[in-house]
C-alpha cells in the first residue's frame, strides 16, 4: 500500500444513512477475484437506472464532484454484510478519505487495511461539511493525518481523533502482511531456532 500522510480532494456527497455494502458494490459483481476493477461498479443501482444510463440524480454523478476523492456521508456507513470489496470498489473509484459520524465496524477496520482514511466526526461538523460541500463548487478537503487535521480553503479546521496504531498503519503504508513483514529478520532468526531444536 501507499503511505497516507497528507490528501487534499473534492468532495462528492452520498446524503444517506446506512449505507450499506451492498449499495456500495452489489453482489452480482463480486466474482471477480483480484482486487481491481472494482470502481466501476460502485453504487451501481444508485449511479446507473435500470436502462443502464447514468442517473443524473444521483450527487456524486453530477460534473461538479467528477474527480472527487473524498465522500462524505451518514450514519453507519458500511453496515451489511463483511465484504471487503466495498473498499476495493471505494478505492478504486478513486476515493482516498470517507467521512461519517460512524461505520460498521468490519467495513471501517477494512478501510485501514486497503489504504483507504475513514473519519469519524460529531452528526454536526458532518454537516457542515455537507452545506459547505453544496456552497462551493469543486469544493475541496485537505487531511493531514500527521496532524490529524482536516482543513479547507474557507476556514475549516477540524481535529479527528484516530486510533494510533491504525494511524501508524496508514503513515507507513502497511497493511497486516506488511506488518508482518516488518519483522522478517526476527521470524527467520525464531526458525532457524525451532529448525535446530529438533535436528
């Protein structure tokens, strides 16, 4: 994975609460089995109607948040089943920071793992951001997670609160087996031991 230290981005609004990962990437298009390619499905039956053309009603399709990489949203964002493709399907769509009062648990602890930065603010500040989000367009967010900061162009400052070892998670770039790795001198050393305990 890419470290996460520091992302500015527009910001595309998803004004719903339980969004859940079904919504966020259907279960028709999970047989896929790498990990990419997963984006374009992403809200299908929110984005497209049953025609299959872009639904113009839908926020994030609108040409003011084309490029957006950060989503906001509503309470229990991610609930539904354990899927960990609704991550791959945000990342890939090109979203790096989801924003939300709260999350499932599986799909927030999912995020960490796939390089993906999901905030949790007061119902309030969210909010705001979405009446700021409909004010400006092309409506920009800056993260700084070093600071953990979140800050825009119009006076915004916000600290978030994140637990530090996933913060350290994301800085560094790692997801478990990166974590692992980081102590491959130590695994090997420990093998050569139990290797030699029963020549």
């Amino acid at each position: 994975m890419e470290p996460f230290v520091k992302h500015t981005g527009i910001v595309a609004p998803v004004d719903r609460v339980n969004v859940d990962t079904d919504a966020i990437i259907p279960k028709q298009f999970l047989k896929r089995i790498e990990r990419s390619g997963f984006g374009q499905f992403l809200f299908f039956e929110w984005r497209f109607d049953e025609e299959g053309n872009v639904n113009p009603n839908f926020e994030p399709n609108k040409p003011r948040y084309q490029g957006a990489s950060v989503l906001i949203s509503r309470a229990n964002f991610g609930c539904g089943s354990s899927r960990e493709h609704a991550p791959w399907a945000i990342l890939d769509y090109g979203y790096k920071v989801v924003i939300a009062p709260s999350y499932a648990d599986i799909f927030y602890n999912n995020c960490f793992k796939n390089g993906i930065l999901p905030i949790k603010l007061s119902e309030e500040q969210v909010e705001d951001l979405f009446q700021r989000t409909a004010a400006h367009e092309g409506y920009e967010l800056s993260v700084d997670l070093e600071s953990k900061l979140l800050t825009d162009a119009h006076g915004l400052r916000i600290e978030f609160e994140l637990d530090e070892h996933r913060r350290q998670f994301l800085l560094q770039g790692l997801d478990d087996i990166g974590l692992t790795l980081k102590h491959a001198d130590e695994i090997s050393a420990y093998e050569e031991r139990r290797q030699g305990s029963f020549a």
